[in-house]
C-alpha cells in the first residue's frame, strides 16, 4: 500500500504552502516520461494535447538546434496512457488524497520544457489566476522534475507563506519576450523567495495562491518538468460551467 503525505509534511504544506516529496517517482519512471515526452513532440497527436513553441523561437529570434529546443510546453496530456501515469502512479495518488481527501479529480496536466539558450523565465503568479474553481484549499498543484531543476538550470522559486494572502491582480510582465499566458503577479516583494531544487522524480506540491515563479536556464542541457493540477470531489465553480463537465477532467483512483 502507498504510504501519503506524513503529519509534518502536511504541516509544512499548511504552514508554508508547499511540501517538497523526494524521489517519489523512480529513475525508470522518470525516464518512461521524459522519453514518451521527445516522441510526441516529433509526432504530436494534435487535440486535446497541444505542444506551444518558446516565444524567442516562434518570434525568430532564436534558431533552435532540434525540434525539442524550440519547445516552452506541451500541455493536456489526458489522453496519453504513458504520460497520464503521471496523475494515476500510486504514491503520487495517496500524497494527493492525504491533501485532497477521498474523491480527487485531475483538471489540467503539462510538461514544462525550458531549453538552453532561450530565456524562458516565468514570473511571480499564482496559479489560482487560471482557474475559476473553489474554495482555493482544494486545488492542488504538483510539479516533478524530469531533469535536473537547479539555480542554474532555472529551477521553481516559491515565496513561502504567500498562499496564507488573497488572490492578486495580475499582468504581462515588461519584459522583451514572455511565453504565452505567463502572467505575473503586480507589486509583490520576492525577496524572500526560496530556490526549489529538485533532482528528477523529486515532486513539488504547492497551494494554488503560493507565489512561484523560475528563472532562466543558464546551462547547456534541458530542465524540463511534468506537472498537473488536482481538485478535491466537492470544490465548486464560480464560472458558469461545471468544472466536472470539463473533459479534460479525469478521477484519479
Ligand atoms: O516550469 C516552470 O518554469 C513554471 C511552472 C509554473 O509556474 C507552474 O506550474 O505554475
């Protein structure tokens, strides 16, 4: 049987707004996906799944050495047997049920790829800007290293205890090339964030109002990292379609 989060982790989780789990996916795991990652983006499926081009490279301004360095995402991945294990593996389902309860539902799934030689940094946000569900205490966001996520790589940075705030407002930020849809956070104070390195299989669980953001990768390889987030069975939607109607959504066993 799959052993959840312990008592002290998910008091960090309360307390700072993430817990960090160690190695909970294995090496062979890791690499199922990381590989299963490189074969749809030479051969995408097309919809729901979609792969999402750096802005540096769709705006020319790079010239990508393969078709894996002009990546910045490949997102809804439901559909995908392999990478979908990702939602479903064991110990990743008893972490999310001891946060989220009995009924736990997936509602979006990514890979986020950072290649060398792009700038592919992501701003302060919280994640709860792109979902109209709540309240924010059942959603659940995780993020798992494939590659190594280091200072120099361009690793998460969370800013601990920010999810303890409410929602802030949200914008482009001034830079000269921004993925889309990478807002940020207006006004906030990141001086006290925290450099979130993980080793492959390493898993990041965060609140969907910690303020997290990353960096560019200074190195020659890839960082690269899956990611989904999870809703607990009885949050609501404060749009005007059930989030369960979404097919996007999965429940995870
Ligand atoms: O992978 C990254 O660099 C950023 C991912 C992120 O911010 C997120 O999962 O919300």
């Amino acid at each position: 049987m799959s052993e959840g989060l312990t008592e002290a982790e998910l008091q960090h989780y309360e307390k700072q707004g993430f817990v960090v789990r160690r190695a909970l996916f294995d090496a062979d795991t890791v690499a199922t996906f990381d590989a299963r990652f490189a074969e749809l983006v030479a051969d995408p499926p097309g919809p729901p799944m979609q792969i999402m081009r750096d802005v540096m490279v769709a705006k020319g301004a790079v010239a990508p050495a393969s078709t894996l360095h002009a990546v910045n995402k490949l997102f809804s991945f439901e559909a995908d047997d392999v990478l979908f294990g990702y939602c479903t593996h064991a110990q990743m389902a008893a972490c999310l049920h001891s946060l989220l309860g009995e009924e736990v539902f997936s509602i979006s799934t990514n890979v986020f790829n950072k290649p060398p030689g792009v700038d592919g940094r992501h701003p302060f946000h919280q994640d709860l800007r792109y979902y109209r569900i709540r309240p924010a205490e059942k959603i659940v966001g995780t993020w798992t290293a494939l590659r190594m996520a280091t200072r120099q790589t361009g690793c998460l940075a969370v800013l601990p205890g920010s999810h303890k705030g409410g929602l802030l407002e949200h914008g482009y930020p001034d830079w000269e090339y921004v993925n889309h849809g990478f807002y940020a956070a207006l006004d906030v104070d990141v001086s006290q964030r925290e450099y979130v390195e993980l080793e492959p299989g390493d898993t990041l669980f965060f609140h969907p109002l910690l303020l997290h953001g990353s960096g560019r990768n200074r190195s020659d390889g890839f960082r690269r990292a899956a990611s989904a987030h999870f809703v607990a069975g009885d949050a609501v939607s404060t749009g005007s379609k059930p989030w369960r109607d979404n097919p996007l959504v999965r429940k995870i066993p």
